[in-house]
C-alpha cells in the first residue's frame, strides 16, 4: 500500500507528476484511494497507426498522461487524446539527471498514477520485448499500483511482413531466435552466438545497425556461412522505410556504404530469402510528411488513407466545430422540417449537428414528413446515409452553384430548408431565390479557431519538419496563415476547392494543387499528381508560382 513513507519519496521525485499539489502525503494518500490512478504499458507496434490494437487506440484516447520515447511515430501520436499531456521520455530523464539518485522512470510513472491519473507508457514495438519493462514496473508492484500490458506488433514480425517473407518454414526453419544488439554495459558479450550458429532457424537481430560489424564476425566466427542470407528492414512501416537484402559476410559494409539509419532489424537465415523480397515502396507519398488540419475527430479517416499510399500524416486541428450560439433556431426549423420540400445540407458538420438534435428530442425519419434530402458532395450524402436518411440528390458540381443548378431541373415556388455552419456562404441562398423559390436558412453549427499556441505549433512543425498542408476551407486556411505566416512559404499547400484557394490567394499564400473535386480522395490525388510531376496529364491543377502575392 502507498505509506506516508514511499509517497513523501514520490513526492521528492526531481520531476514532479503532472497536477500534483504539493499536498500532505497522507492526505494525498487518502485522495489516491479515492480517485485510483493506473498505468498501461501500451505497444505502439513498428510506427504505422493502422498497425496498433484496438485496446490500444482505446488507451490512447482516454489517457491524462502519456510518457513515450522516440522510437513511437508522430502518426501514432497524433491518435493521443487531445488534452493528455504527451512527454518525451529524454525530457524526464534530463530533467532527473543529477538529483535523486534513487529516481526512476518507473516511480515517475508511480507518482503519476498517485495524482489519480491514467497514465500510459507507450512504447515502440511490443512493451515486453527489449522495453526494459520489468524496471518500469517494479516501482508500480512497491506502490500497489494497478498496471496493465497492451501488446504491440514487435519490430520482428512487421518487418517480416514489410519484406513479404516468412521468419519460419516447415522445410527449412522450425525455430525463430531474437537477440538484440545493444546490450547493457553490465552484460555486454553474454549474446552465446556460437549456440546461435549452430541452430538452423532464424535469427532476428534488434537495434543492430551500429553493432553490425560485431555480431556478423561473432557469427562468422562460430560458423555460419558468409552466404547466409540476410534482410534488413530500417525503419519499419514508416515513410522512409529501407529494405535491402545482403549476407552475413557482406552485411556490415553494406549497411555503411548504404547509410542505413536506425531503428533496423536483421533477419538472418534461408527463410528470409525464400520468398520474393518487396522492393523499396514506390507508393506515391513515399517520404512526405503531410500535415492535416481538421477538426479533431474528424481527421481519422484521411489520416488512415495518407499512410495507405506511404505517407506520413502528422494532426493540429486548425478548427473546432461548436454548436450553434442560439440553438433554438434549428430545434424549431426541425420541428417544422415536414413543411419543406427540400432539405439542403452542405456539409458533414452539418448532417452531425442536425441529427443529434433530432435524437434529443427523440424524433426518427419519420419527423420530416415527406421532405426530399439533397446534399453538397458524397461526403455529406454519406453521413446522411449513416443516420438512416435517404440523400435524394447529390449535384454533379460538389459547390452550391452547382446544386442551384441541379435543382432548377426540378420546378420553381418549392421550399427549402439549408442547413449550414454560421457565417457560412450566402450564394446558395441568394441563388434559389432568384429562381423563384422560398428559402429558410438555419446555422445548425459554428467553426471557431482552435486556441492554439503559436509558437508550439512552431516547435513541432521544426521537430517534425511539414512537406505538404492541407486546408480544407477558407476558415482552416485563416487559421493557418495566422498560426504559421510566412512559413506557409516553405511547404506545398494543398486546397480542397476553389473557394479555399481564392481565400489563399487573398492572404497571400497560393496553393500548390487544388483538388479536381471537393473530397480528400481528390485532394490525395492531386498531391500525388504534383508529386509524380504529372499534374497536366492527370487533369489536376497546379499553381507553380511560390512567391508571396502582393495583398493590395
């Protein structure tokens, strides 16, 4: 149990716990009690957020404080919720450095939970496989700490599943051996390569590029052949991720002569041969760092498809979608909704905000009557069809001038109820008037900038350096210039529609590509078009020039 005595030594800890209140430790120890804090060692797999668990995602998104080292991606970190406090772990143990001899990360993490946070280790690779996880949580066992493990996808397995070949075979290896090469100074050269060589499965070698030179003579030494095979995956699944193929005698020179950075993995053996070796990624963002700007929980899905064709996707919610300051206004057009003839969303946001008021006042489908849905692109046609709606039209051209046009096909003196954001555009309105309709309009909605500190924004952009950004309206892109200024300047802007870029233009920072059509799908492809530098044959537009636009 925590005593006055081991929490007056958390207490004195060089890094105090976030929140801690320099309280009276029995008093303290009474609060913990009660508020019962717990610590996750959670596996952040190789760096690939589509290759975390499922409990771990859950863990992330409900963590207070999440400790992680370098080896975990920005993508992963990305997907922590966004009012946990994220640490770097060098940052605690610089911190540490030089005071308390008897601190440990393990009792930070102990002092962490006392507060009655949930606090997650998050650790690259699987948290029990050289994560030195034992130390970690012997401080949480002294304490009565509750903890839990979340695995991961070890550095291994993906790395077998990077170069499309199997660790075992039936006919060749029936034994997988993992060794890492860096060992502790206290245990240095206690790795027995000589039993190792002497077996016929395959041997994984963690962290070994810096050690290459030494574990291949050690092998080399006890026996094994200078042709045995060898596949190296550096830095597995993300962006700029390396495969080559060598052997046991060659290894070493070939990993210096090719530059390989760390983290990397060696698989040595037949196995890792006998299956065709997938090549360097040719995906067309292969090595780009694209920095996404919506809303957060709105980010998910393109975050997922950028790192489906190789890139990096890094989020900073540029926009926080609120509900509308007089809600009144939409709880009454709904309660008319039966009354119209038409009713226009024009965005996700929207069908969102529309819905859940409707569940508040626990009405289905059936409330708008006889009331046809139309929406302004397939994303809003979507939503719509999520909630159980049936999207009646969906215009060709994913911009309201578009759907004014649509809708003159179907007769004159109809009533329409659009649903918009506040402050939105007024040209769908003023269009439907002019062609002899009657029009209501209700914000169900409102976009706000995201409070967000500037010159943070900065230090991880320069930690994390940006290829591409993407602005996915004319307020997102507001915000940005805002935030960022003429570092705008450096990097490739993509725009979702014309609307955005004439905005862009206006604040004097001119999109690189504009997407052919109002979806993310075509924004990636207009990034990928500019990448292959085939932007006129593929029909996508870019706007070559980079020099600031003079604003008068």
């Amino acid at each position: 149990m925590l005593n006055e005595g081991n929490l007056r030594y958390l207490m004195k800890s060089p890094v105090t716990p976030p929140g801690h209140n320099n309280v009276s430790p029995l008093v303290e120890e009474a609060n913990c009690a009660l508020r019962g804090g717990h610590v996750l060692f959670v596996g952040a797999g190789p760096g690939q957020p589509d290759l975390l668990t499922v409990r771990a995602i859950r863990a992330l998104e409900q963590a207070d404080v999440v400790v992680h080292d370098q080896l975990v991606s920005p993508a992963v970190l990305n997907i922590i919720r966004p009012n946990a406090q994220k640490i770097l772990l060098s940052e605690i143990l610089e911190s540490s450095s030089g005071n308390d001899t008897g601190f440990t990360l393990g009792t930070y993490l102990a002092g962490c939970a006392a507060e009655g946070h949930t606090v997650v280790r998050l650790k690259g690779g699987d948290p029990t496989i050289f994560a030195r996880l034992r130390e970690e949580i012997e401080p949480l066992i002294e304490h009565s700490i509750s903890f839990e493990i979340v695995p991961g996808i070890t550095s291994a397995t993906a790395a077998a599943a990077a170069a499309v070949t199997p660790l075992t075979s039936r006919s060749i290896s029936s034994s997988l051996t993992i060794v890492t090469g860096h060992e502790a100074k206290e245990k240095k050269g206690t790795i027995d390569y000589e039993n190792l060589s002497i077996r016929e499965g395959t041997i994984v070698i963690y962290m070994g590029v810096e050690q290459a030179q030494h574990w291949s003579d050690a092998l080399l030494k006890a026996g094994r052949s200078s042709d045995t095979p060898v596949t190296l995956v550096s830095r597995c699944s993300w962006p700029d991720q390396r495969i080559i193929q060598t052997t046991l005698g060659s290894c070493a020179t070939d990993i210096d002569i090719a530059k390989i950075p760390s983290p990397a993995v060696a698989m040595i053996g037949e196995t890792p041969m006998s299956s065709p070796l997938r090549k360097n990624s040719t995906s067309p963002l292969q090595g780009c760092r694209l920095l996404v700007t919506r809303p957060a929980g709105q980010a998910g899905q393109i975050i997922a498809d950028i790192t489906q064709r190789g890139g990096e996707a890094m989020h900073l919610p540029l926009v926080d979608i609120v509900p509308a300051t007089d809600p009144r206004e939409l709880q009454s057009a709904i309660d008319e909704a039966w009354s119209f003839d038409w009713i226009v969303f024009t965005s996700v946001n929207g069908v969102d905000h529309f819905c859940r008021q409707m569940r508040q006042r626990k009405l289905d489908p059936r409330a708008l009557g006889s009331a046809k849905l139309a929406a302004i692109g397939p994303a809003t046609k979507k939503a719509l069809e999520e909630q159980a709606f049936v999207c009646d039209l969906v215009p060709d051209m994913f911009l309201s001038e578009g759907f004014v046009h649509a809708l003159n096909r179907e007769g004159k003196g109809q009533r329409f109820l659009l649903i918009q954001a506040e402050r939105g555009r007024d040209v769908l309105r003023k269009e439907l008037e002019a062609a002899g309709h009657e029009v209501r309009q209700v914000a169900a909605y409102a976009s706000q900038p995201v409070s967000s500190d500037r010159q943070t924004a900065l230090r991880m952009i320069q930690q994390f350096p940006v290829t591409w950004i993407l602005l996915t309206s004319s307020f997102i892109a507001e915000n940005a210039a805002n935030i960022f200024g003429d570092h705008l300047l450096k990097w490739k802007i993509a725009s979702i529609s014309p609307i955005t870029s004439s905005k862009l233009v206006e604040l004097g920072y001119p999109a690189t590509v504009e997407a052919t059509e109002s979806t993310m799908s075509s924004l990636l492809d207009a990034i990928e078009c500019w990448q292959y530098d085939h932007a006129k044959d593929s029909g996508c537009k870019e706007i070559p020039t980079r020099e600031k636009v003079p604003t008068e």
